[in-house]
C-alpha cells in the first residue's frame, strides 16, 4: 500500500462520471415528518435547535464553542497514540496537529462499526463531512475545519451491524461472540465472509482492489473496530478524513463529573424526558427514550446496563454489584468501563471533539432535536444538525431500461402501480378513459332534469341520483377497462418491478440496504471522487447521480 497517499491519487483521470439532478426531499417520500419540518425549519421545532443549518448558524455555532474549554491536548494525544503505526497522509497528520490551534473546528459525523461500512449511507455520511469542511474552509479561511467520523465501536447491537447486502443478497457474519461489537475479533467467520464477497466482485474492474482492501484491514485477530478504523482511513485519508476511536479511558476522563451525575441523580432521564413530552405535544414521534441511568457497564466482552437496586449499582452478567462509594472509585479509576447510551453518546462526543456540526441522517436528527435542553443543562454547546446527504445511484443499464419505458429517473419515486397506470394511459392513447362521453352523458341528465322539473319539480331530486348512480357505474367501467388494459402491458409490469426493485430494494431507498464494495469493485477510486463531486454541503437536497 505504499504511496496510497501521495499527492498525485486525486489526480489520476476517473473511470467513471456522472451527472447529478436534485430533488427535494419532499417528492422522495422517503422520509419522516420531523427530518422534512427540519430542514424546512418548522416553527414548531425552533425550540428543539440552537443554530439553523446555513452559513449563519454556523458562524454562531463557531462563536458558542470558542466559549468551551475543549481539552485539545488530550485530544491530539490520543488521536496520535491511535494512528502509531498506521499508514496514513501528510493532511491527516496536519489535520491531527490543527486541532492544537483554538481556530480549528470539527465537522462530525458517526456510525456504528457495521462490517465492511454496512450500507451506502455509511460512506455518504463520511463525505458529507469532508465536502462540508471544505466549503466552510472557502467561506471561512480565518478558521480551520476538520472533517471526524466518530466510530460507535461500543455498540452491542450485532444483529444491526452483522451483515452487508450485495445485489441484494444478505451475507451475515455468524459468531458467538458478545458485548460491544467494535472490542469482538475478526475470526473465521468474517474471513469467510470477504470468500463470499470476492467470488462476487472479482470479475469486476476494481474488484481485486476492494477485496485486497478486505482482506489487509480485516484479518483473524483483528478487533472489529481497529479493521473498520483501519479501513475507513485507507479510503478516504487522501481527504483528510480523522477517525475517532472513542473507547478511550483518557478522553473518558473528561467525563467522569458528567456521568457520576448521571449515575446518582439521573438528571439526564427528566430533562430529556420532558423534552419527549413537548415534541410528541408538538406532533412529532420520538426517536429515543431515556433510562433512569443512561451507562452501561463495559468489561472485557461484556457490555450490559447499570441499574439501580436500593442502595446497590448492579449489571449482573458483568458481575457488578457495587455501592454509591464503590461505583464513584470504580468511575474515577477505570473510566473506560462506563459506555453511554444513545442519550449521552452526542454529550461525549461534543465534550471531547471542538465540534460545530453534526451530520447525521433523519433518525439521528430526530433524537438530536430531544436533547437541546440536555446540552444547555450540561453547558455543552450544541451543534449545528445537518442532515446528511442522500443519493440515489443510476447506472447506465437501468437508465436505458427507464427511457425505454418512456419515464424518468424521478418518476420511480412512484410506486409500481402509479407507474403501470401512467405506462397504460399513456399508451392507450385514453381508450380506457370515458371523458368525453361521460361529458355528453351530464349534458344529456342536465337536460332530462329540465324536462323532468317542468312537469313535475318532485322529479328533479330523482333524476339527480339516476344521474349519480350512472356516473358511478360508468366509473367502475372505466376502471375495468384500465385493469384489462394493464393485463396487456404484463412485460413492462415486469421491467418497472425489476427497476424498482433495484433503486428501491425492498420499497426503502438502495442507501439504506446495498453495500458500497459493488460500485467501489465497479468504478474503483473515482467512485468516491464522484461521490465528493456531487455532495452538497449545507444544502438539504437528495440528490440522483446518473452514470455517463
């Protein structure tokens, strides 16, 4: 891998290009109401966020942090001891040095350590950060920007994080491993899986590449968040990407006053509590719920919840069970074993990072919108939300299959009947449609009604409702007739399925299920270059990238 990183890799000419149209995120109808509202900036969620996601929010956002006393010693000491011996680039290690300076701030985003990146969005969310660091650079040169993807390694999740889906078709790591799935190891069974993987990719231009990728980051032995840290930097370290390894008892250290309070007073569970009240009186469904203790235990493999029983703190299968006393000393001296929960993961994470931004999709904006209060609380300042970018990726095959069909790539936002519909009338040139004599039809009643009033007005309610009852009955005949049409159209029913299939897997968007290994193996590095070249930054648009 020598030479990864030398300044010539962006320059090398791209196999692959593409254009890009936008939509907003509205027409996708992919997407919550609270993730819509927010980007429209909804009066109702003006309490729930402290800056609006523009040039403007940030500069407060900037002004709000430069107030926090950020430990950035600690931090650049230990982002250092994590890269040791790590293969990386020079504006990775100036970006390290950076944070050293008061001017320089963080562009975050995060995820769990999913296999191999897990789904699309997982890339997405990681060169959302970076093209939004760039752009801030432009417009603010006085400041410096960092982009940090902070990896969730302490998710005990494994049936979320287990799996990757190649053309649609699930590989699932089988283990009996617990705990956090970032301290498991790479054993035979992933190894296996990267097998599987290449049988699939190979024969593909860059195949080799991505699965040699694999197989140098994800070896037997190897902890899953040290291959997917590993990983991660080797393909976008040319950016200036940081990854962060949170699981680290000195940046915990820095959090040892804010979790002891959780521990004995629980504030966080009351104040986010209410803030759940006042979102849900506003409409809204949310995303995450609080505990009474928002910490869990974590030990070796071990990863399990702490509770409160009288007197006692206990996490049974970690086998603790200790007093108020106890819990304080075992907090001040192993702080690494205390692992926050979605409530308090985002405190963590702003208290330790220089942060001005977070990039997070709708599900994470949401629950971020439930803790304002909690921040304020804390006096940790709270970020700017941006919600991350989405694309939609169209290779040529299927953009010929839509055109020939006669449609758009837009229009497959339709379901598959709205689709057949639209294909038949449009082909049918209206045979199915009874318009113009359904017309001359309530022409003829207007009449009849005339007629029926002159002689008797008790007539005209009657033949108002002969008029009805036609019309209804002339309806359900057009509908017949549009069904025994589309009967004719099987072939196109069945090209409209397989496209939606493909873009829509399962009716979701393709982001939030295909693995990006398939289009990496496909268009090698200049797939990611693409991806860089099309995401917005602080424009909240989804974007449909179209192959050339």
């Amino acid at each position: 891998m020598a030479g990864r990183y030398g300044s010539d890799s962006l320059l090398l000419q791209p196999i692959m290009d593409c254009t890009s149209t936008r939509l907003p995120y509205r027409q996708t109808g992919a997407f919550s109401r609270i993730a819509l509202d927010y980007i429209d900036q909804a009066a109702a969620l003006q309490p729930f966020f402290a800056h609006p996601p523009t040039l403007q929010g940030i500069k407060k956002s900037i002004e709000a942090r430069k107030q926090f006393a950020t430990n950035r010693d600690v931090l650049v000491q230990e982002l250092k001891k994590q890269y040791e011996g790590v293969e990386t680039s020079e504006k990775v290690k100036k970006h390290i040095e950076s944070l050293l300076s008061k001017e320089t701030f963080t562009i975050t985003t995060a995820h769990q350590n999913n296999i191999f990146t897990g789904p699309l969005y997982f890339i997405y969310k990681i060169v959302h950060v970076i093209k939004l660091a760039d752009q801030l650079k432009e417009s603010l040169p006085n400041q410096n920007f960092v982009p940090v993807f902070y990896i969730g390694s302490e998710d005990a999740d494994l049936d979320e994080l287990n799996h990757i889906y190649l053309s649609g078709e699930k590989l699932v790591w089988e283990t009996k491993q617990t705990g956090a799935v970032g301290r498991m190891k790479v054993d035979k069974g992933l190894v296996k899986l990267i097998g599987l993987i290449e049988g699939q990719l190979s024969v593909l231009p860059n195949g080799n590449e991505i699965i040699n990728l694999l197989k140098e980051y994800y070896k037997e032995g190897t902890t899953v968040k040290e291959a997917t840290f590993r990983f991660v930097n080797s393909l976008f370290a040319e950016y200036g990407l940081v990854v962060l390894l949170p699981d680290n008892a000195a940046l915990k250290r820095q959090m040892i006053k804010l979790f002891e309070d959780d521990l004995l007073h629980q504030a966080a569970s009351g104040i986010v509590g209410k803030a759940d009240k006042d979102l849900q009186a506003a409409g809204y469904k949310v995303q995450a719920h609080p505990r009474e203790i928002n910490l869990f235990y974590l030990k070796d493999d071990k990863r399990e919840r702490i509770v409160k029983q009288g007197t006692r703190y206990k996490a049974q299968v970690t086998g603790l069970d200790m007093s108020e006393d106890e819990l304080k000393d075992e907090l001040r001296n192993y702080p690494e074993r205390f692992s926050p929960n979605v409530i308090l993961r985002g405190l963590y994470q702003e208290t330790i990072l220089p942060s001005i931004a977070f990039i997070g999709g709708g599900g994470e904006t949401a629950y971020w919108l439930q803790y304002r209060s909690l921040f304020e609380n804390y006096k940790v300042p709270f970020p700017v939300l941006v919600l991350r970018n989405s694309f939609l990726l169209v290779e040529k095959k299927w953009q010929e299959k839509i055109v020939k069909l006669g449609f758009t790539t837009e229009d497959f936002f339709l379901s598959e009947q709205e689709l057949l519909k639209r294909l038949v009338e449009k082909e049918s040139s209206n045979k199915t449609k009874l318009n113009g004599s359904l017309n001359e039809l309530k022409q003829l009643y207007d009449v009849f009604k005339t007629q029926a009033a002159a002689i008797d007005h008790t007539l005209e309610k009657h033949v108002v409702a002969l008029k009805i009852d036609t019309l209804r009955r002339l309806h359900e005949l057009e509908k017949k007739m549009l069904r025994a049409e589309k009967r004719k159209y099987a072939d196109q029913q069945r090209q409209i399925h397989s496209i939606k299939e493909y873009l829509f897997p399962v009716g979701g968007l393709q982001e939030r299920m295909e693995n990006f290994s398939y289009y990496y193996a496909k268009w090698g590095v200049a797939f990611i270059k693409q991806l860089y070249t099309h995401s917005l930054s602080l424009e909240q648009e989804f974007a449909v990238l179209l192959e050339q």
